[in-house]
C-alpha cells in the first residue's frame, strides 16, 4: 500500500512500515527507544513487533492498565517518572504500540517530557488505525470528562500493521468500525454505501476500507490541523457520544460502554436532530438509523441518565462562550458545524432513538 503523506509525517503500512524504522531507529539519531504498551498489547502485540524492529539502539519496554479509566493524569505521573529513572533524554523516541488510550497518552507524555521529544504511534485496534493515531491529538482524560487536558503535535510517523487486527475481540473491532461509518457519512457518500453491507467482507477489503478511512481523516485534518474549523467535522456524533461514554464509564450501576458503541448512539440521536433541522431527509435518517442498529447493541436510557448526560455537554471542549456546539450532517457526505440545539430537541433524539 502506498504511504499517506501527512502535514508533517506519513502514514506507513505493514512492512514499508517497518522498512522504514529501520531507515530512522538509528543511534545517529536517537539515544534510546522506548514502547509504551498496555498489557494486552505487550502479550500479543510486542513480541510480533519487536521480530520484525531492525535497530541496534537500547529498547525500555513501559507497560500501563488498559482501558479508558486509566488516560489520566495520575498515570501521565507515573509514565515521566519511568522516563526520568530509565535514563530518558530529549534524544529518546517514544514508541506508543496500542490502541487510542495508548496512542493518546503516549503522545501527550512524549510532548511534555523533556519539552518534547519524538513519538511513533503504531496502532493496534482499528479504532485506533483509523482515528486516534492520526491528526495530532494527544491528551487525557480529567475525572470523567473525555480529553480535557492535551496538545496537538503530529507524530513523527504512524506505522499501521493490518496484522495486529488478527488479535482484536469483535467488540473491539465493531469500536472502531463506528469511526469508519461517521467517516462515510460526514465526507464520502460513496464510502458510506461501501460499509452498509459487510457480509461479505474479506481481509483485503478490509484493509482497502482503513486504507480509505484514514485517507478521509488525513484529507480533513490536513485542512485545518488545530481544528478552527472544517475539523470539527470529524466531531460529528461526538457531542453526545462522549457524554453518553463518560455517564456510563464513571456510573457503576451501567455497563461500560466502548468509545464506539457510544459513538454510535450519538450518530443515531445527532442525525435524528439533522432530521429535524431539515438538513438531512427522512429517508437518509431512516437509513443511518437502520445500518446503526443492525450493527450495534440498544443501549437502554431513563430520564435519570438522559438529565445527567445533557447536564456533561457543558464540558464539550468544542463549546464556545459556553454555548453548545454540535456538528450535524447536511445530507449524506456533509456537514454543518457550529449548530446550536435547545435542550428539547435533544430529549426527542431520546426518545426516537428508544423506538425500533
């Protein structure tokens, strides 16, 4: 596959990938190489990847708990703290092998220790190929709302291994097929009629399908690095998806949700509110509500949860002079930003979203 040339670095794919570590992972280069792993990464990804790593520079494994719970500033303490006892300098090069919590608490503490130094992410997850190692985001979690502390600095490279999928729980896999569809419906109509039918779906039409996904995400990012404007776009189902996914992460009467189980239930009650904008037709909101819920679980909400969730959009980073700012589609393919939507609206989202 051919390489994606990012703002400031490219998108490299299975070996090209790792040709070219071992074109930059030289000791005229860098000091010391450290991978940041979670311990599902280290048990079926870090073998794998440390068999095909051609260098001859020293290698620091660091390991931290997976799952969302822990992207936050407590364990941002404990990741510099290993840095600065392991030896670490500003000529190190921070390896983050996992999926999005990995990639974006490696990338933040690579930024903000020793004011920076270089990072590669290698993605794990598909959530992860197609969303959180690309763009620039790196951040973590403060309490129970989603990425309010973090910075935007590009890697030094992603380096996407279509093989690691082969270790990933289909729930995991269906997490990160949301961002592929918000894709397709923000962007490419095209892309989205491709994804509405996976039946028959072989590996190498999936790994054309994250080619493209990624493609779409770079073309948007690349527009609008620092998010200003046309960025916001890929926030679409977001603004209450990651309300709903911190709601149920810190309430332990609720199964947690992954990010794209969340995700997709904010599409469904974002296209709803499109609907009643007259932004998109009844048809279109038919259909994205048909394809979501074939694919992914009911998620089942009280007026008790709803109250709580409206009461979290306040804390969206995407507000603005503490008014709520939503991203809603214009038909299949497009977006309206900066859209602002009265609460009532949003219960009726609630309440069509409960009906089959």
């Amino acid at each position: 596959m051919q390489s994606i040339k990012a703002d400031t670095y490219s998108i490299y794919f299975n070996n090209v990938g790792y040709e070219y570590l071992a074109s930059i992972l030289k000791p005229t280069y860098y000091s010391k190489i450290f991978i940041l792993v979670d311990e599902n990464t280290n048990e079926h990804c870090l073998p794998i990847f440390l068999a095909n790593l051609a260098t001859e520079i020293e290698i620091e494994i660091i390991e931290i708990e997976s799952g969302e719970e822990h992207k936050n500033i407590e364990t941002c303490v404990q990741l510099w703290h290993s840095l600065t006892e392991l030896g670490g300098d500003r000529k190190s090069v921070l390896i983050n092998l996992g999926g999005g919590v990995v990639t974006d608490i490696g990338g933040f503490i690579a930024c903000t220790f020793k004011r920076g130094i270089d990072f590669i992410n290698i993605p794990t997850t598909l959530l992860s190929m197609v969303d959180a190692s690309v763009g620039g985001k790196n951040g973590v979690d403060l309490g129970l709302l989603k990425n309010q502390i973090g910075i935007i600095k590009e890697p030094k490279a992603v380096v996407v291994i279509s093989s690691f999928l082969e270790t990933l729980a289909q729930l995991e896999m269906r997490s990160g097929l949301a961002e592929m569809l918000k894709h397709g419906l923000i962007y490419d109509k095209n892309y989205w009629n491709k994804l509405k039918d996976l039946t028959l779906l072989q590996i190498e039409d999936l790994e054309t399908l994250i080619y493209e996904s990624i493609e779409i995400k770079n073309k948007i990012v690349s527009q609008d690095i620092n998010e200003h404007g046309i960025r916001k776009a890929l926030n679409f189902g977001h603004t209450l998806g990651h309300a709903i996914e911190s709601y149920f992460l810190e309430n332990e009467l609720k199964n947690k949700l992954l990010h794209g189980e969340a995700i997709a239930v904010g599409m469904i009650l974002e296209s709803y509110i499109s609907l009643q904008k007259k932004l998109i037709s009844k048809e279109e909101y038919a259909e994205i509500k048909y394809i979501l819920d074939t694919i992914y679980d009911k998620v089942i909400f009280d007026k008790k949860d709803i109250d709580k969730i409206i009461d979290l959009l306040i804390y969206d980073k995407k507000n603005e002079f503490g008014v709520i700012q939503f991203v809603l589609l214009d038909g299949i393919g497009k977006i309206k930003i900066n859209q602002e939507v009265e609460n009532k609206l949003i219960f009726n989202a609630f309440d069509d979203y409960k009906l089959a």
